[in-house]
C-alpha cells in the first residue's frame, strides 16, 4: 500500500491538512505500507518557498515521516507536457480564451441539475470547443473535450473508494460527468503549464501510488482522474476520500483561515496529540 499527501504551498496547513496527511500516514503504517508526500507547486504565482518549508515544519512536528526525496511538481514539468501532448494527439483537446467573466456571463441562468459546484468551480458553458488546437493562441488555456474523451475510453470505467462516506465500487457515469463536471482545464492560461487533473494523474501514476487519501471535496473530480488514467494508458488506484474538517458554521476550512493553521496551534502550547483530538483521531 501506497498513499501519499498532496499539498500546494500556498499558505499555512491548517487542521483540515492535519487530518488528511494523519489519516493517510495512519492507514500507510497499519498497512505496512509507504507514506509520500508531494509538492502540488506548478502555481507559481500562488506557492512560496517559506510556506513549502513550512509544511516539512508542520507536518514533521505532528510526528510524521515520509520518504525522501520528496516529490516536487515543478521539478516534473516535462512529464506533464508529454501527457497533454498524448491527450491532444488524440484529438481530445481544444484552446481556450475565456475569462472567468465571459464563463459566469455565458451561464446567465443557473444550470438544472447541477446541485454542488464542480472542481473548477462551474460546468464550461463550452464556448471555444470548435476551436482547433492549431488555433491556439498566447494566453489560451487547454481544455478536454469531456463529450469526446468520454466516446474515446471504455464506458462506464470502474473505481473503487474505500473511504467511508461513498464506500464501494463506483462507475463513471458519462451524462452525470458531462452535468456536473464538464470540460476541464488541462494547462492554465496565466502560468502555461499542466493544472491540476493532468498533474494529479502523472504523479499518482509515476508514485506507484496504489490508494489515494484525500478530502471528500475531491470526490467528484474523481471520475475524471479515471478517465485521465484510461486514456494515458496509467492504473487506477483505489480511492480513500476522507470527511472534511469545518469551523463552527459548518464551512470547509481554507487556507486563508489563519486561525485553524497549525502553526497558530503551536504557538499558542498546543500538542501533536491535541491536534489529533481536535480532528477527532
Ligand atoms: N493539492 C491538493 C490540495 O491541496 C490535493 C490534491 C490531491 O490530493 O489529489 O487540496
């Protein structure tokens, strides 16, 4: 068994983070298994130095340890590119231009039956799909053709979670992917390089990773990983979506929430075995 804990330097840990990389590291030692951590880092504007150090720092403080060296994204660009190069020869992929603002102006009217928000936080409306990749411009993102990526693999492909809350084998399921995740993005358009489905998919793969522990907000971005896996010719681990952490009024934390941030625990005389209580380990 290998699992791993995935974070982007991008601000403080904070309990949320303390109860994936605990339960991932927990379940690696009760397993016998290996423990990885990963620099999720292609965000170059967003991730620092000072807060990847930080994370070593945290998570070392709370009594785990994990192999060295650790895995860093940015040290892996090419591996990305390779993947997204086999995705467009494939014909899967298209360019495009639209702002966050042209996509909320494009979904005007709220979208029937989509009930939670997808990973990338609305369904592309898909205004560039036509778009021919020879068509790319500086500044374009990439983006999948979901309708096609999902005609061009096995149907109904398969994964099984064994975190508590979806427990079980589960199948893609095309119409409900196309409602509620859509077309997603592959490489931003503000840094150029692979985002996080495509890097998430190479990394597991070249990891060996064999379950993937992460929060239950990650759930539904999960089928799309599969299909990423099938159509790059990678395996599919088994999954370990984990309940998330939330404040008081029931929101998921964020890394902008200083006060929950680990670090803010430790000045104030907390324990590692406080920490562990307070995210009910
Ligand atoms: N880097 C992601 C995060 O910070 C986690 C990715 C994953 O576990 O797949 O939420």
């Amino acid at each position: 068994m290998i699992t791993r804990f995935a974070p982007s330097p991008t601000g403080r840990l904070h309990l949320g983070h303390a109860f994936s990389a605990l339960t991932g590291h927990d379940r690696a030692r009760a397993a016998g298994g290996r423990f990885l951590l990963r620099i999720e880092d292609t965000d170059r504007a967003r991730c620092r130095p000072d807060y990847e150090a930080a994370i070593h720092d945290d998570l070392a403080w709370l009594g785990l340890t994990w192999e060295t060296p650790v895995r860093r994204q940015s040290d892996h660009l090419a591996a990305y590119d390779a993947a997204l190069d086999r995705l467009i020869a494939q014909g899967l992929c298209y360019p495009c231009g639209c702002t966050r603002a042209d996509i909320h102006a494009a979904l005007c009217a709220p979208q029937e039956g989509v009930t939670h928000l997808p990973p990338d936080g609305a369904v592309y409306p898909g205004t560039c799909r036509n778009r021919p990749m020879a068509d790319r411009r500086p500044g374009d993102a990439i983006r999948i053709d979901l309708a096609r990526a999902l005609a061009a693999a096995p149907s109904h492909l398969p994964f099984i979670e064994t975190g508590p809350e979806r427990m079980g084998r589960h199948r893609l399921d095309p119409a409900h992917m196309l409602a509620t995740i859509g077309d997603v993005v592959l490489a931003r358009k503000d840094i150029g390089a692979a985002a996080y489905h495509l890097c998430v998919v190479v990394d597991d793969a070249q990891q060996g990773i064999t379950e993937v522990t992460r929060g239950m907000d990650l759930f539904d971005a999960t089928p799309v990983h599969v299909l990423l896996q099938a159509l790059l010719g990678l395996p599919t681990p088994l999954y370990h979506h984990h309940r998330l952490i939330r404040d008081a009024a029931g929101k998921r934390l964020a890394k902008r929430d200083d006060a929950r941030a680990i670090a803010t625990y430790r000045a104030a005389g907390a324990t590692p075995a406080d920490i562990r209580r307070m995210v009910g380990l």
